[in-house]
C-alpha cells in the first residue's frame, strides 16, 4: 500500500453527522411549514393540528439531544451558514442584476 | 475603462524584454497639476512621479510591460494597498483624482510607453476631462446601516393586534396545539418584520439620497451576532453636503435598535 491519507476519525464524524443533522434540519422545517401553511388554509382539524404539533415537537426535541450528546451543533452550524451564503449569493446575484454586472465590471 | 487596459504591445518581439521598465502603470489621473515627483510609493517600491499632457496629469510609475500576477494572495494584496496608497496620496494632494483599475498598463509599442500615455490621454481628454470635472469637491463615503431585528420584532408584537391576538390564544391550549401557534404566529411576525425592513429600506434611502450627489446600494455584509445590516451604500457626497449626512445618519442612529456607520472620506472608487 502506498502512503495513507490521514484524516482524523472524529473530525469525520463530526462533519458527517453535522451534514446530517443539518440536513434534518432543514426537512423539519419544511415540515413544519407545510403543517403551519395547511393549518391556516383550514384543512386541518383540530385534533390533528394537535398530534402534528407534539410530533414536530418531538422532533425538535430529539434533533436537539443528538446535537448535544455528539457535540455536533458548532459543525451543524457551519454547514447551514455555509448553504445560507451560497443561496444569498445566487438570490443576489438573480435580484440586483446591475450591480453583478458592475462588479463584474470592476474585476475586469 | 474602456482603453485603459493597454495590451502588451510588441515588448517581446523587439529588442527590450519585460524584465525592463518599459511600461507605465497609470495608477490614476488627477486635473492639471505641475510635475511632481510622490516618491518611492509605488508597486514593489517603483517611484511615483506625474505625466502631464494637455491640462490632465497621469500618476504613474515605471513597470514591466506586462500585468502584475501573482497566486501568492499576500503579493497582490501588498500590489493593491501599493495601489491604494498612491492613489490616496495623490487624492491628498490634488483633492480631486479619477482612479483606475488595478494594472492598468500602458505598455511601448513601436512607439515608446511615455508617447502612447501621451496619445492616449489626447484621445481621451473630454471623458477623462468630464468625470474629473463630475467628481470635483466630492468624495466617496461608506454609510452603512444595521438593525436588530429582535428588537424591532419586539415592537411589532408589542403594537400589532393580529400578533396579540394569537399571544392570547396559545396560552389556553394543549402542548402540540400551542406549538403550532407558536410557529404561526413566529412565521406572521417574521413577515411584519421583513416588510418593516423593506419599508425603513426605502425610507433611509430616500432620506439619504437627499443628502448626497450620487449612491450605490452595495451587498449588505455578514456580521456577527444578532445584528442585521441593512443596508450597504456607497455615497458620492460633496464637501459641504458632508455635514447635512452626518446629522441624518445620528438621526437614524437614534432610533431604538439601528446604528449607523458612516466611512470616509475615500477616493471616489465607485464613481469613476
């Protein structure tokens, strides 16, 4: 075998399960925004509103314990700040056309 | 810049080579001024002296005919603050300077660097001439504006009925019912404050534009912490409009929540 390339174990796994939790993250809130979006269109009952709101809770709950026993929230954090400046970068770009075009500019 | 950028000429094909000061590097373009010598403040120490042709004065120093390139980040940001300097330094001198881009070059071509400068400032007299003359008195300035939305929202929930209503709702209910509430009525004052932004937005801009020549809304930047930036501009003021946007800005600093920082004066970098 030739040379090895060395990577920290835990450093791994605390960048695979920070991707993760991110990642779940982000679904639970697109979770909840549809359950939040469908109860203001009505179409819930109120039973239902309320067995949709413990189990989102107990998501938040459950998100939050892994985060804290693994010790992950700095490297879930990371990732969600990076994905926010990527997506702010593309919205400002498509929004404020003029002034890409002059930076742009700028850089020539 | 339209022509600034000069290619590198035939320094290869005759019989000087780059490693000679054959071009000129034309760091910016002040009105007329005598013949002056701003020392050894160029890039890699090059010294600084004007070349003045038909009532327009170009700061340059002696450089290779080629552009400076280099992957090594800490070279070219020594090149740039080089760059910088010069340019603040004959803006200090001159008060009025246009500046130009970054390697902007005049290199020799059958003719010599010192005569194309020359042409080149000929040809370019009435643009150079008009935007010297557009930025005369006047200076850059960064006025920066920052928010915290928290205390913003804060005031909106204290205010808004359809936000107190819901407060009151969520008291009552069973725990999964009540956090349902919660995220509705985070997701309404979320909203309020992000039309209260878009709002104070236009309110501060047109406050501001009263009291410059001319603006440009640049990015908002990250910071740190709860703080927002609100917004991010540029602002060509003349000297005696200066003190009209300092007051208006310690007006919006006195705003609960808002603070404002104003950066300058600069060359007029954007604005050129």
């Amino acid at each position: 075998m030739g040379k090895v390339v060395d990577i920290d174990e835990k450093d791994l796994k605390n960048g695979v399960l920070g991707l993760v939790v991110a990642l779940v993250e982000i679904i639970k809130e697109a979770l909840r925004l549809q359950a939040v979006r469908r109860m203001e269109g009505g179409s819930l009952t109120e039973p239902e509103i309320e067995r949709l709101g413990e189990a989102l809770m107990d998501l938040d709950a459950a998100i939050e314990k892994i985060k804290m026993e693994m010790g992950i929230a700095e490297s879930v954090k990371a990732v969600r700040d990076g994905l926010d400046s990527v997506v702010d970068d593309v919205l400002d770009t498509m929004l404020n056309p003029e002034r890409w075009v002059r930076q742009a500019q700028e850089v020539r | 810049m339209g022509q600034s950028n000069e290619g590198q000429g035939q320094s290869r094909a005759g019989t000087v080579t780059a490693s000679e000061q054959v071009g000129r590097y034309v760091c910016c373009i002040a009105p007329a001024g005598g013949e002056a010598n701003l020392g050894a403040i160029g890039i890699e120490g090059h010294e600084v002296y004007t070349v003045v042709h038909n009532g327009l004065c170009a700061v340059v120093h002696d450089c290779p005919a080629e552009p400076y390139q280099s992957d090594d980040v800490e070279v070219t940001t020594a090149w740039v603050l080089a760059h910088h300097g010069v340019v603040d330094a004959a803006w200090r001198r001159w008060g009025t300077v246009l500046p130009l881009t970054f390697n902007t070059i005049i290199a020799a071509t059958e003719k010599s660097a010192e005569e194309n400068l020359a042409a080149w400032l000929e040809a370019e007299y009435e643009s150079l001439k008009g935007r010297l003359d557009a930025l005369a008195g006047k200076a850059e300035y960064g006025v920066q504006v920052t928010w915290d939305p928290a205390i913003v929202a804060r005031k909106i929930a204290e205010t808004s009925p359809e936000i107190k209503k819901l407060e009151a709702e969520i008291g009552s209910q069973p725990r999964g019912l009540a956090y349902m509430y919660r995220q509705k009525l985070e997701r309404s004052l979320r909203k309020e404050t992000e039309a209260k932004g878009a709002e104070e937005f236009k309110d501060l801009y047109s406050r501001i534009s009263r009291c410059v020549d001319n603006i440009h809304v640049e990015k908002p930047k990250e910071i740190e912490g709860e703080r927002q930036m609100l917004m991010n501009l540029s602002c060509l003021v003349s000297k005696e409009r200066c003190p009209g946007l300092e007051a208006e800005l310690n007006k919006v600093s006195e705003m609960e929540g808002y603070s404002t920082r104003l950066v300058g004066p600069l060359p007029p970098y954007s604005f050129c």
